[in-house]
C-alpha cells in the first residue's frame, strides 16, 4: 500500500497540487505570524474581524471555569450543555425561526440535513459550484442527484420538470465558497413553490454579513417561507469561532434529532465555544458597522483590479477570486504576495476545476483601506502577476 501512496503524493507534488500545513500564530488586525515573519492576513474567512475578539475570548473563559472545557457526550446522551441551549435559542431568536439545532461544524450540519431527509425514492437537485460538504451529504442520503449548470434557473426548471420523484430538495449556497456571487435566491424559491420542492441553503459565506440585521443572504434578498425554506449557516466564519447549525420549523429539528447521524453519534459542541459563539452572535447583531466594512473594501479591492485590468468578477462578497489558469502560476504568484508581506491562499485543482486555479482573496473588517490598496499594487497588472515581475508596494514588507 506504501508504495502506491507515495507514488501518487509525487505526482501531487509535480503538478503543484501537494498540500502542506501552515503553522500561524493569529495577531489580530487582520493579520497573523507565519515563520517568524508578520503578515497581512488574507486567507482568512474571520469576515467580520470576531476571531480574535477579546470579548469572545472572556465569553469562553467564563464557560470554561463554570461547565468545563469539553462537553463530554453526544447532546442526547449528556453533553448538551446550558451554554449550547441558550445558544440555540439565540440563533433561532436572530434567524426569526421556530427553533434551532447546532453541529460540530458547518461540514456536520451539511452532511446531516441532506442525509436525514433524502432517501433512495427522492431527487436532489444541486448547483454545480456547491461547496463539498453538500456535494457529500447528497451522496450520503442516496437520493438520486441532479446536478443543474451554476445559478442557471432555466436548466433547473428543466430538470425539475421532468422528475417523478417522491420528494424534491434544491440545494445551494447562498454565497458560493470560490466566486463569491449570489444563488439567485427568489428565483430558486419561486421553483420550490412551482414543483411542491424544499429549498435548502447554506448561509456559510453569507451568516453575519448580508441583511438588516444580519442573518445572511436569505434576509438581504427577503426570501422567506416557513414550509419550504431550510437555512444551515455557520459559527466558523463571520462569527468567529466553530461549528454549524441548522434554523428552520420545531419538526424540522425534531426530525433531525432523531435521524440525523453526524448530530447522534457526535460529542457536543463543547461549552467554551458554545458561549464564545453566542457572543459572536450577539455582537454580529449590535455592531452591523462591521458588516457593512468588509463589504465596502471588497467594493474597493474589485474597483482596484479592473482599474489595472484584471476582469471583472461576479463576486459580491468579501471572496474575491483572481483567476489565473495554471496551478503552478497561482502557486508562484502566492509565494511572491507572501514575500511581499501578504498572506492570500492559492486555490488549486480539485477545489476547483482543472485550469482555473485562483488567488482567493478574503477581505476582513479587520483590514485597512492602506491594506486593500497595498494587495492592489502587489498584484499590479494580470502580465505584471503572470510574468512574475508584480505590482510595487511603498510599504514595504509587513512588519
């Protein structure tokens, strides 16, 4: 078996598609240290700036001398903790849902939805660009899968009309994880209606940051029902800390906690960073300042590149992707921002198809507009970034 693995990690290694582990050490500010070298931080979705929150940090040290660092057992055996209950009544209060259930991670909550309600007799009908979390909880729940050509209301409409199945679920992203545009929400309910369907979204990117008070793309775009809608979001992005719930009717979460696998068999989210994400919560709702931050210097990171020519992208988050092509480009060109100071991830195959390996950027609040223009200039012009000669920078080196 060795030997077969090792010929396989070099070919990874040939086609620069090897992946290796970081060791950073978070700054705050919008910035972290990696190798001794401090830099500004552009890999991170901490959308709001909440990660390193010295008010989530107290929220946690205060659960973790009254309940314990650790939840100890599955929620239905004894590790739903009262700091997990409050949180979970405070996501369902924020989401204006009848209840709330909270996973391990965004990944858990995405395997548990569809694996819970989707059999072998039932449809899924899944965006192309879904993240890998609803890609797999498709194949787990053994439904037969539809794959519909991205945000392409049209092809969908199709494939929905010529189904039979006992069931129908439409799955997507709000905001989706590599472009950083919009599902085209109130078109994808308007068919959920049409074809007595359930639409299921994943508010991951979205969380925090979209709507008047928050809640994520579904409340930017007033999409709203009840009986169709399920909404799963996340407590590792925008809200700074870990895990994944679910939001949606008391029958919905009652059916999950009896059938949802990765939620029975799972230890609890511990009591830490239950109370940490409570206050994350709290304070995504009281300071809407932050949002509206990270949405204006994405704005301006994108008015920057198409003035040195870059074209023009569909994201209207804080993800802005640069395309470049190769993976081996995108690699040399993230080493090169990293000499120059700036942490920003190159994205290669299979997290994205084969020749459209990126920089994926991700803005912060916790970024400046001295930031945002200095990633600009490094980058320059895309012959400057693919010849590998760059933008120039009159900061200089990042500490």
């Amino acid at each position: 078996m060795s030997c077969w693995i090792d010929d396989e990690l070099d070919g990874y290694r040939r086609g620069e598609l090897y992946r290796r582990r970081r060791r950073p050490w978070p700054a705050g500010g919008g910035r972290l240290r990696l190798a001794g070298r401090l830099l500004v931080n552009f890999s991170a979705n901490d959308y709001l700036g909440l990660a390193n929150d010295p008010r989530l940090a107290r929220a946690a040290a205060h659960a973790a001398r009254r309940y314990g660092c650790g939840a100890t057992a599955s929620p239905l055996v004894s590790g739903y903790s009262p700091p997990l209950r409050r949180l979970e009544a405070d996501l369902a209060q924020w989401q204006a849902t009848e209840s709330a259930l909270v996973f391990s991670s965004g990944y858990a909550a995405n395997l548990a939805i569809l694996s819970a309600l989707a059999d072998r007799p039932d449809a899924i009908f899944s965006d192309e660009l879904n993240h890998a979390s609803l890609i797999d909880g498709c194949r787990l729940s053994r439904a037969s899968i539809h794959v519909y050509r991205h945000a392409d209301v049209q092809h969908l409409h199709e494939l929905l009309r010529q189904t039979s199945a006992r069931r129908r679920f439409i799955v997507t992203d709000a905001v989706f994880s590599m472009e950083g545009d919009w599902a085209p929400l109130p078109d994808l309910l308007r068919l959920a209606r049409e074809f007595d369907a359930l639409l299921v979204v994943d508010e991951a990117h979205a969380t925090g940051l979209y709507g008047a008070t928050g809640r994520g793309l579904c409340e930017e775009l007033g999409v709203s029902d009840a009986e169709r809608l399920v909404k799963i979001g996340t407590l590792s992005k925008a809200l700074g800390t870990q895990g994944g719930f679910v939001c949606g009717r008391w029958a919905l979460i009652d059916w999950l906690v009896n059938r949802a696998r990765p939620y029975i068999f799972s230890t609890a989210l511990a009591p830490p960073v239950a109370a940490a994400a409570r206050r994350a919560v709290h304070l995504a709702r009281e300071e809407p300042e932050r949002r509206r931050k990270a949405l204006a210097l994405a704005d301006g990171l994108r008015q920057r590149l198409l003035e040195r020519g870059w074209p023009p992208s569909r994201s209207r988050s804080p993800i802005v992707p640069v395309v470049i092509g190769e993976a081996r480009a995108a690699v040399r060109l993230s080493e090169r921002l990293q000499t120059a100071g700036l942490l920003v991830p190159a994205i290669r195959p299979p997290s994205v198809p084969a020749g459209t390996a990126r920089l994926r950027i991700s803005v912060s609040a916790a970024h400046a507009e001295e930031d945002i223009e200095r990633l600009a200039a490094a980058l320059g012009t895309p012959a400057d970034a693919l010849s590998g000669t760059g933008g120039s920078s009159s900061h200089g080196h990042c500490g």
